[in-house]
C-alpha cells in the first residue's frame, strides 16, 4: 500500500527565561511556556487536539505523576491525549517527536510539545542524585559514577585517542558563552575570558566548573501541525524534514567506545535519510553541549567533522556564528543559555524555529535548514529534528 | 490531501503470571513479557524497531530512568527508538496506543510496547503513598486523600444517585474472581462468597478489603506491526480497529460529578467512531476495575448500560462469561487477575487478542470486536482499544 503522509509544520514555539527561579512551579513553567507557544501560532488553548510532556526530575523532586494532565486542565485544554514522556535529558526533543508522529499518523492536527523542568529548589547533591538516575543505577549508579564523572571519563578518553587541550574545551564554551549574550531567555549573557576558565574550580578531571552546563529551571514548547491548519494561522512556517530517534548503550560497561554515542550517529543517518539531505547541508544546529567535551563528540557524530577533528575546527572558529559554514549554537547551548534538562530539546527547536524564519538574535543569514540533537544519559537516547524553512 | 493510512495489527502478546513476587526486578518482568510477545509473533528481537515502556511506579521506587532502553539493551534491541510513557494506571494502555500511533505514522514495523510494574517489594505504606501520586498531590495528595478513599467517594456518590447495595458490588467481585479461576496468569484463583467479601476488612466506606484490586508484580506486551509484517508471520492477526486516549479532571475539586469519568465517556466516543461501530458491536470488553465500584461506572460510561443501570445488570449477571451478551472482565479483571499498574493496560490487550483468536480460557463464542479500556488516575486519563478479528 502505497501511503502519502501529511506534511508536519512547526506554527508556534515558546520559552521562559532559563534561570534560577525555585519560587516558580514546575507546572506554572510548563504552562507559561505552552501558552507562548500558542501565543506565538495564533492558536487558542481550545484548538489543542494533543499534548505530549518531556520532563526527567518531576517525579523523583515533585512527587507527582499525570503532569500531561494536570497541565492540560490549567492550560485550558479539556478532554485530549495527554501523554507523559521520559527520556531523561532528552524527553523534551522525545515529546517533540511524539507530536510530530502524531500529526503524521492523522491523530492530531494542533499538538502542544511542552518540555520542563524544575532543578535549582533543590540542594546540588540532590540533584546529583536525581541526574544519576539517567545512568544505569545498578553498575554505574552504584559505584558513584555522577554525569560529570561519566563526561570526564569522554573527555579523558578523547584526549588519550585524538589529544585534546584545556583550549579545546574553553574554545567551546567561549563560543557558546559569546552566543548567548544576544539571547534574552539565557542564563549566561556574559563573555568568560580563557584565564577564568582555566582556573574554574575542577569537577571532573579535566572538566571545570564552566565545562559543565548548570542548573536552572524553565520550560519550552512547540506547536506541531498539519499544513492546511500551519497556513491558516497566516503565521511564518517551518517545516519538519525529520524527526527521528534512536537508542544507545546505558551503563559505562556497555560501551565498546568512549568518543562516540551510537544513538547520535545512528540517529543522524535516519534523519539526514529521511529528509533527503546530508550533514553539509544543514546551515545552523542546536547541539547537546550538556559538557564542553559533549559538543566535540556530537559534532563529529553529526557528520560537520570527520571524528578526531571536531576539537580543533571548534577552536578555529568554524562553528561560530560569525563565521562562514555550520553554526553550531547560536543560542548558546545549553553552555549559555542553561539546561534545565527535561526543556532542553524543545529550546533547541525555539531556537531552530527563530533561525529558519529569519528572526534569531544571532541570525544565520539565509538558514534555510536547521537542524537540533537532543541527547539523554549516557547516551542512552537521541532525538534528532531537521527543520526547513517552509 | 486525502492520505490513506496503514492498518495496524496486533501480531503476538505475552505476559508474565501476576504474582506478589518481590525477587524478580522490574526490568527482568518487562524483558520477560516482550520474549513472550516476540515468541508469539514468531519474531526475535532483532526485528524490533521501535519500544514503548510504560511504567508508573520505577521512577519512584526504583530511582531509575530511562527504562525503556535499558530494556532494550537486555532484550538484545540495540539503535532502535526508545520511549518511556506515563499515565499512572493507564501507562500500559498509552504504551500500546504510542505504538499503534507510531505503526499508522509509518515511522515503524515493528513495534514493541511493554508495560511493567513491581511495587510488592515496598511496604503498603510506601505504595499508598506513591500510588497517590496519580492523583493532584497539590490539592487532594496534601489532604491525605488516597485511591482506596477516592473511589470510595465514587462509590458513596453512586449510592446516593443511583442507590447501591454491599450485594450490587459483590456481585462485582464474584464474577471477576469467578472469572479468574480459569486465567493461569491471575493472582487469585479461587472463588470468593458473599458472606466473606460482607464481613472483610474495611477500606474506604463503602469499599472493603476485596473491593480493592491487590498490590502486585507483573508485566505484559505486545506486537504492534503492519499488515504485511503481521501476514508474514503466519500467526493469527488482529486488527487495531481504534486506539484512543483522552483525559479528563486530575484533582475532586476540578470534578462536576463523581459518578463518570469524563476521560471514559470523551475516549469511547472517539473509539466508537474511529472503529465505525457502537457499544452494541462489542462482544467482549476488559475494562478497569481498580476497585468493585470502576466496573461499575465503566461499564455505563463505556455505554454497556445507561448511566444509574450497570449496577443491577451486573447483579443480574448481565456481564458474566456464562449468559448471552457483552462479557465483561473475562480474564478476571484488575481484581481478580492483580493489578500491577504500569502493566494492566497490557494484560488487557492480552485478553482480547486471545478472544479474538478464539483460545481464551473464557472464550466467549465467535467473538469478534472486542475492548480494552484503561483509566489512569481518579480520571486523569483514559485510553481504549477496539480490536477486531482479522
């Protein structure tokens, strides 16, 4: 049976200022957020025929299940699927992609994709805690091994293989940091100065406190539709290419490999496949630079660098957004503009959503396709959305 | 654009025995109940593309995420997508509709959704407490307001509209745990009289000890794939006629009635007309009888009966296996089978593809449409399958 899907379109996307904001509640977040995606499409709470929700630490720090509905009933929105995701710093691009193939299979022509996450209410060792869960509790867990443990360990071992200096690493976030200054909704507006990074409290041998993203909360949405419904909104229009997804190793003794993530590469070979194009032909990505070391290996896993070259193109200036080629983070990554993990997926795609029409603070002049990676734990899992300009 | 949309079919289920059995862990069940739905189908895990893990308790007691691919390392599953879904109770019936969804979008082959729960390892405190975060921890959970109480009030609502006797709740509970005897799956196989269930321990007034479906540990699957993949296993084929979900009120004060689930009347309506049939259609239906007085609102909100009759149908043995007309509960329902909540939406889809297939332990006779109907919380969710005979 031969079967024309319906084209899928982003018509709205929002964000809160990622900060830390421990007054405000996990919901109030999601809500707020939802409600600037709909904003942003034109489209009123009651034109929602679907809700997907990404979010990782709400349950372990909130204690509460059903957040799809709950934010449902204060959004406005009666009646309609409300599905919770859970990838961890991956369920927002998870919750993305749900909508995304729920347009597509004709089950919803107005999708709200919300993603957020509530962190900095509770003390850093808790939350430590909490993160760690996104590895496997049973071997890694168990043995004390914390995310910026597990990144440490891939940026040690990407040293010992291809070499890699603490310049390497601060070209990274030194980028990112310069990125996020023009955007509004960042953590981190400032520029750091490579003598700060440098002499940053140490972490994780050799990651330093500015190596690692930090703890926020805040939350993001996209509004995922059918064509006809994206046109009648007479609102700029982006179309999904690809959204696709795949899985990886869990715990460190699963891992034939410590400078690659299977579920990246697999993933990008799906996506670039399914939209018809190849890794040359993206102009601007939204990456997961959960460490500074992330950024290095996903760029390479993308295909922008052959592996073992990604650390010295970045440090030459090649993904910036002031220079010619691919412009890896303009919003700043999750470096600048914070990562409060369970939204992160779906900023990307604000920021990717920004680009395409020609209206981001640090504008990629032309972008016409856009692309966001979304990674959760160890590499457990990865989302990847190419975006076009529709 | 007119698109026409692929079948989906179920190709093989599986589940584990529901047992209090607190040694096995929560992943071995899961990966358990998907060897059997694999075996079933005739197909290995290498032909997997895709997992839907739902599970409401993990998170809680176990204090890991990403389960859904963990399971899928363990089964030998590797690259593929890999989803945890969460509705609370209804986890497992959202697991099979992502799949279903994910087939129709033509995004995979096929698909395996599993859903998992342990939770007697925990003390019935520990459960009560955690159980409750199904519910609006803000408003209800703070109140001290459990599931055994909640339905409780449903129970003493119905009484009040409708008028209820010990014996219209009884009779529940007989022909569910009658139904059991036969399900070497069910936890309780045995049949109970009416004088024990009067005189057992109470709960919630009216609800007594055996109005109560039993803390357990379990876990079911199944093969969602297409028409051609379902053909080319040889294996008996049923068809998904409608997969539906809709949510409803999270918190009492959010509710205008106790004696209907919104979420129940919205997800029926939509699965009636998504199948092309009328509750009348239906031969057999499993539906969520958490406790005596759910089977009976269920039943009026699925239209079996007007809304105030269910409750003298069921008395009038209307639903049981052995008298012509809608069978309810065949397999023994949540409280004769055990209800370990991130798996029942599963076991139910198990029960129905074997009607279909016409080897159930409770066959009912020629059946050919058949349901399942999973609620989530004190109405937060529900999702319903229609399957038919293919």
């Amino acid at each position: 049976m031969i079967v024309e899907y319906p084209e899928v379109y982003v018509a709205g996307v929002g964000t809160t200022p990622f900060r830390q904001q421990p007054d405000i509640g996990l919901v109030d977040l999601a809500v707020d957020a939802g409600r600037r995606a709909l904003d942003d499409a034109g489209l009123a709470p009651t034109d929602v025929d679907g809700i997907y929700f990404g979010n990782f630490l709400g349950r372990s720090l909130e204690g509460q299940g059903v957040l799809a509905s709950i934010i449902a009933v204060r959004l406005g929105v009666m009646g309609v699927p409300t599905t919770n995701v859970e990838g961890a710093c991956g369920s927002a691009g998870m919750a993305f992609r749900q909508g995304a193939l729920t347009v597509r299979a004709g089950a919803s022509d107005v999708c709200l994709c919300i993603g957020a996450e509530r962190m900095s209410a509770a003390s850093t060792p808790e939350i430590t805690r909490v993160l760690a869960e996104a590895g496997e509790m049973a071997t890694d867990g168990i043995a004390g091994l914390t995310f910026p443990g597990f990144f440490g360990l891939v940026a040690s071992a990407y040293a010992h293989v291809y070499g890699l200096s603490r310049e390497h690493l601060s070209a990274v976030i030194m980028k990112n940091r310069d990125h996020a200054i023009t955007n509004p909704n960042a953590m981190f507006r400032s520029a750091v100065a490579a003598e700060t990074l440098a002499s940053a409290k140490p972490i994780a041998d050799p990651l330093r406190l500015f190596d690692c993203s930090a703890i926020c909360d805040g939350a993001a949405a996209a509004v995922v539709t059918t064509k006809a419904r994206a046109q009648a909104t007479g609102r700029p229009l982006v179309r999904v290419m690809a959204s696709e997804q795949a899985s990886g190793p869990v715990g460190v003794n699963q891992m034939t490999t410590l400078t690659t993530f299977p579920a990246t590469t697999t993933c990008a070979e799906r996506a670039y496949k399914a939209a018809g194009i190849t890794a040359l032909d993206i102009d601007v990505a939204e990456v997961h630079d959960c460490f500074s070391i992330t950024e290095v290996v996903d760029t390479a896993d993308l295909g922008f660098f052959a592996h073992g070259e990604a650390h010295e193109a970045i440090a030459e200036g090649a993904t910036r957004s002031s220079t010619p080629g691919i412009v890896v983070n303009p919003s700043g990554g999750l470096l600048g503009r914070g990562h409060p993990v369970g939204a992160t997926g779906l900023a990307q795609i604000h920021e990717i959503v920004h680009q395409l029409r020609g209206v981001a603070e640090n504008q990629v002049a032309g972008a016409q396709i856009g692309m966001s990676h979304n990674l959760g734990g160890a590499g457990a899992t990865a989302t990847i959305a190419v975006l076009g300009r529709a």
